[in-house]
C-alpha cells in the first residue's frame, strides 16, 4: 500500500518472501522427515537381525565342535544324562559371550546363569533326551533353542534354520532337526530331508541333533 501523504509504500506484516510455513507445509515436511527415519529404522532393524543370526549360527557350530572334542576322546556321553550344561559350561564349551542371568523359563540352569543366544532365548545342550520328539541315541547329542515365547518373526528366525540345515548340513554330522514340531531326519529314506522353508515361525522349540 502508499502512505496517502507521503507517497511511501509500505508492506503489510506477513507478505513477500519472509513469510513463516503454512500448518499443511509444517506437515508435509514432518511427513518426509517421518518417512525418511521410518526406512533409517527399518534398514538398521534388518541390519541387526541378519547379525544376530549370523551370530547364532556361529556359536552353535562352535558349541558343536567344543562338544565333540570334549567328549571325542571319551567315545560317549554320561549314562543317563540328559542336560549336559553343568559339565560343559565349567570347561568352557559355550561361548564366554552366551553367559546370562538365569532365565525364568530355562530348565538346565547352572549355578544362577542360563546360556542364551543373541535374542536373550536359553540354550541347551543334552543327550539322550529324545527333545522335540528327536529319537534317542546314545552317540548323539542335542542342541535346543527355546523359541517358545513366540516372539520372534521369521525373518529372524528362519536364516538361523537355512544356514544350520542347508545344504552342507549333513557333512557337519547333523542327523535331525525339530521346529514347530516337525521332525526331518537328515538322510532317513523314510523322512524328507530338512527343509527350512516348511518352518513358517519360530515358536516352540528349534533342536538340532548332531553326531559326536
């Protein structure tokens, strides 16, 4: 507008280039700025996941080549056993890093600590147990995950079960696998060989028997 006596234009408050944001452009841009740190989240949660079951794989196959020289020269297992974690976390056979306050639902406890894996579930190691409805077998031994809390999504759980029952499983001396209470036996004419893809979750109880 012009100043009626002097001539002087003058801008209103608010108009021209230094306007402030409308409330529909504050929300487009919190829209983007929300979607950009929704795929941050999302990237990094995938991330995450893959390193833990890369993690898992490794301590298990750790677990069983500690087991297998342990008791190798021996030839066998304690008659009667059934969890061998009393024995095998004093000689060190799990992973210094799977130690963990006791876990309520763990049932193979040794002096107030529970073995887990990278999801904070109990591990345990026996034999002669049948577990998962695995057949029993005195130069077998069994490696069980407790899944049951069923809180775990397959994309988390199901890497874990592709790399330990692949291709190469059978050479790494695995006989069976149980999960969500389907029993493959590796290599029984009888029974399909594992096959991680007929495991749609991860509840229940993952057991892997390996042969010492």
């Amino acid at each position: 507008m012009t100043h009626a006596r002097y001539g002087i234009k003058v801008r209103k408050m608010g108009q021209g280039k230094n306007r402030g944001f409308t409330l529909t452009e504050l929300a487009i841009v919190l829209g983007i700025i929300g979607t950009i740190l929704g795929a941050i989240w999302t990237a990094a949660a995938n991330v995450s996941a893959h390193n833990k079951a890369a993690k898992e794989v490794q301590e298990i196959l750790t677990i069983v080549s500690n087991v297998r020289a342990f008791y190798g020269n021996r030839g066998s297992f304690p008659a009667g056993t059934v969890c061998l974690n009393p024995v095998l976390v004093p000689a060190s056979i799990f992973p210094a890093d799977m130690t963990v306050p006791a876990i309520a639902t763990d049932g193979c406890t040794v002096n107030g600590t529970s073995q887990a894996d990278p999801w904070g579930k109990a591990v345990a190691v026996g034999t002669q147990t049948g577990w998962e409805g695995l057949p029993e077998s005195t130069g077998a031994f069994e490696i069980m995950v407790d899944w049951s809390a069923r809180d775990m999504l397959p994309s988390q759980c199901l890497p874990v079960l592709t790399a330990l029952t692949g291709s190469s499983a059978a050479s790494a001396g695995l006989i069976g696998v149980a999960a969500q209470g389907v029993v493959s036996l590796i290599g029984a004419p009888a029974v399909a060989a594992a096959k991680p893809t007929s495991f749609t979750g991860c509840g229940g109880y993952f057991t892997l028997q390996y042969s010492l």
